[in-house]
C-alpha cells in the first residue's frame, strides 16, 4: 500500500498482485466485500483522485496532456491487461501504477454516499482521466472492463 496523507491507496488493481490480471465482473458491493475481506475499504472518490493526479495535480496522471501510448487505454485486444504490465509509463507522482486504462475501479463509500467508476478502461481512450467519473448511481452494473482498488 501507498500511503497519501491520512489514508493509504493499492499500488495495483485488485488483487493488487504484479503479473495477475486484475479481478473484473463485479458490482459495486462486491467490489466493496472484497476489500472488506482483506481488511480495507474502497477508495472514497476524493482518495482515487488524489492518488491519481499525484502531488502536481495533474489532470492525466502522467501529465496534464492526453497521451494513449502511456496507459492501456486505446487496446486493440478486448480485455485487460496483466498487473504491472506499464511499468514506468502508467504511474502517478505517488507511485500508484494504472488507474488510468486497464480497468475502471469501483469507488464510493457508506460514507459518501457517491458510487462511481472511475479511471477509464482499455478500450476508453480520452475517458482516460482523473476527474472523470461514470455510472455514478448504478452499483449493480457488472462488466468486464469494471474492477477495484482497495484503501485503507
């Protein structure tokens, strides 16, 4: 786990495990019982987007200019990529690897009342951003471009 102020973030999707694909298929509350399982909660959407725009507060979280190359977020494959598979080029100044691309991730907690996805996924492209959020509302939509990470 990284840790960013008074919470600590994944460094990876779930099962936030370098070389493992990452888990997808799930709702909301599953997402949620996962985390829960190992001990953490899911990101509140404020913790996902701060660990994502990195200290400079980026609006991609390579830079504030949208590169496809950097991320999986314009695949040609339909399906995720292995954990850790971008190495240097899909890291935020936290050194929280592929929140953007890959999979969208849960986010949202009792707390806050706000259930989203957020961080775009292979096939996203521009959708790849930050601040960007989708299906807010909607914690029963299950996809295979939909996964988790978890916070604590």
């Amino acid at each position: 786990m990284i840790k960013i102020g008074n919470f600590s973030i994944d460094q990876y999707e779930f099962p936030n495990k370098v070389g493992e694909f990452p888990v997808t298929d799930i709702t909301w509350e599953e997402a949620q019982a996962l985390c829960a399982s190992a001990g953490k909660r899911l990101c509140t959407p404020d913790e996902w987007t701060l660990a994502c725009r990195g200290p400079l507060g980026l609006r991609y979280m390579y830079s504030q200019e949208y590169d496809g190359a950097l991320c999986n977020s314009e695949s040609k494959v339909d399906a995720p990529q292995r954990i850790g598979d971008n190495p240097t080029t899909c890291v935020s100044g936290y050194g929280v690897y592929d929140l953007l691309g890959n999979v969208w991730e849960w986010v949202g907690t009792a707390l806050d009342q706000e259930v989203a996805i957020r961080g775009g996924a292979w096939s996203s492209s521009r959708c790849a951003e930050c601040a960007l959020k989708f299906w807010e509302g909607k914690p029963n939509i299950k996809s295979n471009r939909v996964g988790l990470r978890c916070c604590k």
